[in-house]
C-alpha cells in the first residue's frame, strides 16, 4: 500500500508585516541640547576671566600707597603757597594705582612750547620724589599732555605729539636727579593733545599736564605679559 504524501499547505494571501524602524527623529534635539550646554559653558568660563581681569585692576593693594598717598597729601596741606590759590596737584586712585597729575592751573611748567621745566614745576615734583621711595617695589608711569594749540609746522612738523612726549621725559629726567631710581621707570608716554581734561575747551591751559602714577607690581608685571603677547 503506497504512503501519501501530504503536500504543504501554501496560503495565498497578503504577506506578513513587517516591523518599521523608525529613524531616530529626536536625537537631533539630545546634540543640540549637549551643543548648548557647551556653548553656555564656554561662555561663563570667559565671562569670569573677564569679570576677574576687570576685578583685579581695581583690586590692587593699597597697604603701601595709602601711607604714600597721605605723606603726599600733608606736604600739599602745609605748603602755603599752594594752599594760597588753585592747588595743581590732583592725587587720586585711577584703575592703575596712585596717580599724581601736576596741572597748569597757576603757574606754568613749561614756558611755551619748550620743554624746560620751571623752578615751580621742580618744586612740585621734588614733593612726590621724596615721597615714592616709601614704596620701593612700586614703578612709576609718566605722562604728558598738550592743549590743542597748533604749531605752524603742520602735521608732519613737530606738533604736540612730540613736545608732550619731550614733556614727560623731562620730568623723568628731574625725578632721576631727584633720586628716583632709573630702574622705577616703568613707562614714559606721550599724548598730546588727544585726552584733554576739558573736551570742551581744549586750548584751555589746564588741559596741559603731567601725570604720575604709582604702579602696584601686579599692574607691572600684568602689562609686561601683555605686551609679550602683543609681539
């Protein structure tokens, strides 16, 4: 008797589903989301070197200027010629330490257009050399300033730009023989006309002027650094 066989079965039909995968829609939203924190990372990372570069400029230590600044101030109170009329001696903290600044406001420091000090401008700055030895480690920064008087040379002649560099090297110079120590030296610069104290009447006298600031020695060694990145 002959076995049958038994034939498969084929249904005919649709055939079976398969499962979809779905692309992975929301994973743009996890980079972006890593994307922004990094971003918001870096961000206040720069903006606390920046808030503690701003911080330390008016941060320095005043332990040793502040004794300074009040022998400078007694000198100024128990000279009576100076406490006769308009003081030209402003001292005052600026962003960089202590600053003196001698003005025209009385007598002249210069004679007109030249570069030699009077007995008067001598007399003052021999004030805050015997002064700033109480502060050794600290430098010194000198500035001049012109008015915005023209010379007749034009802009390529000699102009304010040189005669308030020339300015302040002279009163480097009587801070030296003074005895100031060449190496307290720091900076010697020359602005002429271009930061008046008076913008609005800049070829009024007291826009001439010399400026000295006692340098704490961060500030020094903060602007040495960033002139080395500059070259």
């Amino acid at each position: 008797m002959a076995t049958s066989k038994t034939e498969p079965v084929v249904r005919r039909g649709r055939p079976p589903k398969r499962e979809k995968r779905h692309a992975a829609h929301g994973n743009w939203k996890l980079v972006y989301a890593d994307f922004v924190t990094v971003l918001m990372a870096f961000f206040i990372v720069v903006w606390i070197l920046l808030f503690d570069l701003v911080s330390e400029r008016e941060r320095f230590d005043k332990t040793c200027l502040d004794p300074l600044n009040a022998a400078l101030q007694k000198q100024i109170s128990e000279d009576q010629v100076l406490q006769s009329g308009n003081n030209p001696l402003q001292i005052e903290y600026s962003q960089e330490g202590l600053k003196v600044t001698l003005l025209d406001t009385r007598e002249p420091m210069f004679q007109k257009g030249g570069t030699t000090l009077s007995e008067f401008a001598k007399k003052q700055f021999q004030k805050i050399a015997s002064v700033v030895d109480m502060c050794p480690t600290h430098k010194l920064k000198i500035e001049g300033y012109t008015d915005s008087t023209p010379y007749s040379g034009g802009a390529m002649g000699y102009g304010n730009w040189e005669l308030s560099g020339e300015r302040a090297n002279a009163a480097r110079r009587e801070l030296v023989a003074q005895k100031v120590s060449i190496d307290r030296i720091a900076q010697v610069i020359g602005y002429g006309d271009s930061v008046p104290t008076l913008p609005d009447d800049p070829t009024n006298a007291i826009n001439r002027r010399i400026s000295i600031t006692i340098l704490p020695p961060l500030k020094v060694k903060r602007d040495l650094m960033m002139n080395d990145v500059e070259k």
